[in-house]
C-alpha cells in the first residue's frame, strides 16, 4: 500500500488468504491437505461381519460399509475390506 502496488479500495476486498505471506499461505495449505487426508482416511463407520470371503487371503473377516453412489433408485454400493491382509473391494 505504501509502495502503491496495491490500491486502498483493493484492501478492503481482500480475502484472508490473499492477505497472507508466501509462508502463511503454505502453512494453511498444508492444513488443508491434512485435514482432508484426515477426512478420507476416517470415512463412514464400518461394521465387521464374517459373511464375505476375502479373494486375496481366503478369510472370513471383513469390514464394511454402503454407500449410495449412484441414483437412488439403484442399490447401495458395499465397500470391504479384509481385516487380515487389508485387501479392499466393492460391489452393489
């Protein structure tokens, strides 16, 4: 403002992130990205069962849970996943 490079009546207008410095704006964007890792990672509650077989490991134990990814007058889509060797699959 001083310098003229940014005129008062743009000032007002400024969002806070137009606001920050370089290293300011880096550290919000990290905080975003953590917080939508976080956000992925967690997911819907999950409920284990032992009436899907496992492909990969031949096992019993899963976990899982639906969601209605598609219209909604199509059945909802069951996510899995073993809890022995991890192996995640889907169907609807």
């Amino acid at each position: 403002m001083l310098l003229g490079q940014i005129k008062l009546k743009r000032i007002v207008s400024l969002s806070p992130e137009e606001m920050a410095s370089d290293r300011g704006r880096a550290e919000n964007q990290q905080i975003k990205e953590k917080a939508l890792f976080e956000c992925e990672r967690r997911g819907p509650p999950k409920a284990t069962t032992d009436q899907f077989k496992c492909g990969s490991c031949k096992q019993w134990k899963c976990t899982y849970y639906q969601l209605q990814t598609r219209s909604a007058d199509e059945p909802m889509t069951t996510f899995e996943t073993c809890v022995n060797c991890n192996n995640h699959w889907k169907f609807c």
